[in-house]
C-alpha cells in the first residue's frame, strides 16, 4: 500500500475517534458546569482547556460559551470537533482511491452539516449528532471493509485515539475536586454504565468504576482493550520477524504502557490518576510518531496544537 494512503486512513480513524471522544468530554463537562453553581466556571475551564491539549491568555476570563466556541464549532483549532471532522474529510478525499463510497459520503455530507455555531439549548442535541455520525463512519468500515491493511491502518488510528482519549476522560475527573463528575456520569458519557453493571453488579465505586474503564479487557472503550487492539493492528501489518525482542518501537511503547498499567494495582493509580493518564497521553504520542517515521516519514505529523504561522 502506498505510504500516503495508509497515512491518510490511519488519520481518517483517529480523527474520527477524536470527534466523537470530545464530544463525550464536552458533553459531561459542560452539563456539569450548568448544573452546579459552586463551581469557579473560569478555573474548571481552563483544567478543562489543559486537558484537551489547548491554552488561553490567562487575562481572559472563560465561560462554559467560550469552550463550547473553542472546541466544538472552530473550524481553526486543531483540537475542536470541527476541525477533526474536516481534517477526516481531507484525508478520505486524498484516499479516495480506497476508501468506500458510503464511507467518503457520510463524512463529507457531516463535514457539510457541521453548524458553525450552537443555540445553547442545542447543545446536547449537537453532541448527540456528533456521537451519531461518528458511529455511522465506524460502523460503515467494520460492517463493509475487508480485513487488509486498509482496515488495519484505520483501527490503528482509530484505537490509538481512543486509548488517548479515554486517558483525558478520566483526567478530567480530578479537574474541580469534589465537584468533579461522578463515576456514574463518566461511566454513562462513554456508553460504559450497562456494561459495568453487568460486570459488577452495584453501583459504581471509584475503584471499581476506573478499573472497568482502565484495565477491563473485553469492553471497547477501556485503555487496555484499545492499546491490545493496536498491538494486534500493528502485527497484522507487519508480522514480527525478530527472534529476539521487539523491534518495531510502535509496538514497544505500546507494550510497555500496557504493561505499566496491566501489573500495577488500581490503587496505586487512582492514588495519582492524572499523573498516569498522562503517560498513556504521552505513550499513545510516541505511538503514533513511530508509526508515522516507519511508514510514512515524509510527511509532518498532524498536530492538536496550532503552528505558528
């Protein structure tokens, strides 16, 4: 395969993933700002803002409006909803060649339809429709792509970001403290509430809430699932042939932060949970820097922060 159509669908998937996980990051934190009056809206904000991998002048006072602008309809900020959604129309458009009909529809028809502003009492609906085109873009690739190296490039990216963006999910959770949401709403944000009670039968500890959403390896949204996933993406692109060790560095920062997790005890990480989910942010970073040098290094990596111009 050529190394500009692999890149263009491994970023197809991962900003997919990207849209949809800010949407469920924006969806928790912004109801939770208008729900509860005890929260300093300027300082939970900004954490919010930090933990999306975005800055502001420290002068400026922010509102649940002003993050709502930033990340979801500004069609110039590397990390909003908009833009991912238009930088995965661009990269399905230069891969035309092997991306599905239906596929390269439903991205550009939601890039058409992306609103450059939302009525305060639509958010929810936004988010709702952002979540929903997202999942018709998956589930037209899992549903109608043969199982070659097209389909693993996109899953690569596409559980790369997923593991980064469950990392920033649950960072978020330390953001205001005592005011942060609860295990349940974060549960519920990432589709992950049923799932969990089927597995433990009670309403969601801490414990056993991060242990689901960290360490469970059957559910989809879970890190440890998600870096597995792309470990085995990885292999079935390029099986290994080294007698000893691991050679592809893709697959050793992958490897070890799934270890680092995988053999620490679930106490010991919610002890310094935004410590660790940044780890798994820088890991999955890493991750994708060795996939772009090994199999397209011509090109600059996509970045969530703005160039200077």
């Amino acid at each position: 395969m050529l190394s500009r159509i692999a890149e263009s669908l491994f970023w197809i998937g991962r900003y997919v993933e990207r849209s949809d996980g800010t949407a469920r990051i924006l969806d928790v934190h912004l109801q939770l700002l208008l729900e509860d009056p005890w929260i300093d809206e300027d300082t939970a904000c900004r954490s919010l803002l930090s933990v999306m991998g975005s800055e502001v002048e420290p002068a400026t006072e922010l509102t649940r409006g002003d993050v709502l602008s930033i990340l979801a309809v500004d069609r110039s900020h590397p990390a909003s909803i908009a833009y991912s959604l238009g930088a995965a129309r661009e990269n399905a458009r230069r891969a035309r060649e092997v991306v599905s009909t239906e596929l390269w529809e439903v991205l550009n028809t939601t890039r058409a339809r992306m609103p450059r502003k939302v009525a305060n009492e639509k958010v929810a609906d936004f988010f709702a429709w952002v979540r929903e085109r997202s999942a018709l873009a998956v589930g037209i690739v899992e549903s109608s792509t043969s199982r070659d190296e097209a389909y693993s490039f996109f899953t690569l990216g596409r559980s790369v970001e997923r593991a980064d963006m469950t990392a920033r999910l649950l960072a978020t959770r330390s953001l205001t403290e005592a005011s942060g949401p609860s295990w349940t709403t974060i549960l519920r944000s990432v589709g992950a509430y049923e799932a969990y009670l089927r597995t433990y039968r009670g309403m969601p500890s801490a414990k056993n809430a991060a242990e689901f959403l960290l360490l469970d390896r059957l559910f989809p949204r879970s890190i440890l699932y998600s870096v597995s996933r792309a470990e085995a993406c990885l292999r079935d692109i390029e099986p290994r042939s080294e007698r000893a060790g691991v050679g592809d560095q893709a697959l050793r920062q992958l490897g070890q932060i799934r270890s680092e997790l995988e053999y620490r005890s679930i106490a010991d990480i919610l002890d310094d949970l935004p410590r660790h989910m940044d780890a798994v942010q820088l890991a999955t970073s890493a991750t994708s820097e060795a996939v772009r040098q090994r199999y397209f290094p011509t090109n600059a990596a996509p970045s969530w922060v703005a160039e200077n111009s």
